[in-house]
C-alpha cells in the first residue's frame, strides 16, 4: 500500500447522526487537494451505530479508510494518540466529528505546511458556541496564557490542527497516561504557526462535552504543563502563616491588656473555616499531581484496541 501525503486522524464517539455528512464533505474536500490521504477513524467505545457506519466508509473506500475500533470509551486524546500510533502520511491532521470544523478548512492547514510550518494550529473565527462555552474557553485562555507563557495558542479548543510526521511520533512515543495534545506538539515544534479557520454548528446531535469533561479537559492541561498551581498553593501557604502568626501575636497582646472574653469567638470560627478552605484546596491541587503520577507509575495501557479494520 502506498504512503500516503496527508493522514487526517478523527475521534468517533456516538456521532451516528453525523457521521454521513461528515464522510461526504470530508472527502469532497479532500479530492479536491489533489494529494494522496488516508482517514483513519478511531470508535472510542460508541454505544450507537457509529462503528457499523465506520465499516461502510470503509467498503467504501478501503484505499483511503482504516478504522481502529476501542474496547471502550478512553477520551479523545487518547484516541487521537492511537491514530497517532498507525497513521502513515507526512502531515496528519486531527479534527472532530461533529463538523464544527468545517474539513473544507483543510486546505489552510496543507498550505502552511508545505510552506515548512511543522505545527499548525487553528483558531475558530466567529463562533458559534452558546455564550458559557464562549465566556467559559475566553477565561481558560487568559488563564493559561498567565500560567504558562511559553504555550502560545489563540484558541486551545479547536480540534483542526496539523502535525508533521517528526512532530506526531515524538508525542507518540511519550507513552503518557493523559496528556494535551496541542500544548504537547508546541513543546516540540521548531516552526509552528496558526491560521483561521470557520466555525460552525453542530451538523447533527448533541455534543459529548459536559460541563464535568470541560473542567477535567482544563486540569489535564494545567497539571501536565505547569508548576503554577503548586507554587501558587505554597506562596499562598506561607502568606496565610504569616498573617496567622501576627494574628496570633494580636490575640495574646490583648488577651495580656483587656482580660479574656468572648467577644471574637465568631470571628476567630470565620478564620478557621478560611484556613480548613485553604487546606482542602491545597490538598485537591496536590492530589490532582499525585494522581496523574500514579496513573503514570501503573504503566497500565493507555487504551485496548479490538481490531484494525483496512485494507491488507
């Protein structure tokens, strides 16, 4: 089988809805690049009708479409990693399903990188998100560009980006237990750019992010590319034992010049529950780097294939 120019990498999970839209424009746009591609679809553990659509796109086409089948559901990353791992083209490219990245924007991410770009990123011009997904990814972005400067990306959440073949096994070999994959290519990348691209709706279905895998997606950034949360808790440490200590100095100097009473006790319940809220967060922001180490230390396998559906 020859090797193909362009290897496009898509995440599938329950986007049985969309999924023939998707096959149409998708091929559509890439015909007209007049380059050689492959697909390659990864069913991470779909309860629907997504991996029987999967196996027809492959009758379809079985020259340009492989499709990798999970044993269940491991996240997106994981299975843009695992299309990371059997893709053969020089630019892979990796997007969503769900066609809010229009594939006729594809051909912005081919021409950055024949220009020498090894990583191209993209950032959604006019979105069309609802306004807590707008507000909530304009806050993340100033966040992380405060937390860690050296990430320079407009917009992390969009899904159409390109890598060169150097750029994807470097990330491929990495083996991590949970990563982000856009910041990971930028800690590589020697020439990197961004381009624009359109934003739409969704073409069909209902969206697999909840509120829950937007706050985990963030911690997954944080916690595997920044110290910050850790020195923040520690400087926040050692400004509240400073200020308790004075404090502390205060109560005695009365209790020395006015007798006891019993007149602060509420105050002195409202600095408690202020300091056990310290404590406890402290502790969540250091378990969240312990877990990922121990999810590092198992060396458990990052996701189980059932079966590689291509052409032999």
């Amino acid at each position: 089988m020859s090797t193909p120019l362009i290897s496009v990498v898509i995440p599938v999970y329950n986007e049985e809805a969309v999924l023939e839209i998707l096959y149409k424009r998708l091929f559509d746009a890439l015909d007209k690049l007049n380059r050689t591609y492959e697909v390659v679809f990864i069913n991470d553990g779909s309860r629907d009708k997504s991996l029987e659509l999967l196996e027809g796109f492959h009758q379809r086409r079985p020259e340009q479409v492989r499709v990798i089948d999970f044993n269940g559901n491991f996240g997106q990353h994981m299975a843009i990693m695992a299309g990371f791992e059997y893709v053969r083209g020089e630019l892979i490219i990796t997007m969503d399903a769900d066609l809010q990245n229009p594939p006729e924007e594809i051909y912005k991410i081919v021409a950055a990188f024949e220009i020498g770009h090894d990583v191209v990123n993209a950032h959604r011009l006019d979105r069309q998100d609802k306004r807590w997904r707008k507000a909530a990814s304009k806050s993340h972005n100033w966040l992380r560009t405060k937390m860690m400067p050296g990430l320079t990306m407009k917009d992390e959440g969009c899904m159409l980006r390109g890598y060169s073949r150097r750029i994807v096994d470097l990330m491929a070999s990495t083996g991590e237990a949970s990563t982000f994959i856009p910041a990971l290519a930028l800690t590589y990348a020697g020439n990197p750019t961004e381009v624009g691209v359109h934003h739409e709706e969704r073409a069909a279905g209902d969206s697999n992010y909840t509120l829950y895998k937007l706050i985990r997606y963030n911690f997954d950034l944080i916690t595997n590319f920044s110290l910050a949360p850790l020195q923040a808790i520690t400087i926040i440490g050692i400004l509240v034992s400073m200020f308790s200590f004075i404090f502390f100095i205060f109560l005695i100097a009365r209790r020395i010049m006015f007798g006891p009473d019993a007149e602060g006790v509420f105050t002195l319940f409202a600095i408690l529950f202020f300091l056990v809220g310290i404590m406890t967060l402290s502790l969540g922001v250091i378990g969240e780097y312990i877990g990922r180490i121990y999810q590092e230390v198992r060396k458990r396998p990052r996701f189980v294939i059932n079966r590689i559906i291509q052409k032999n």
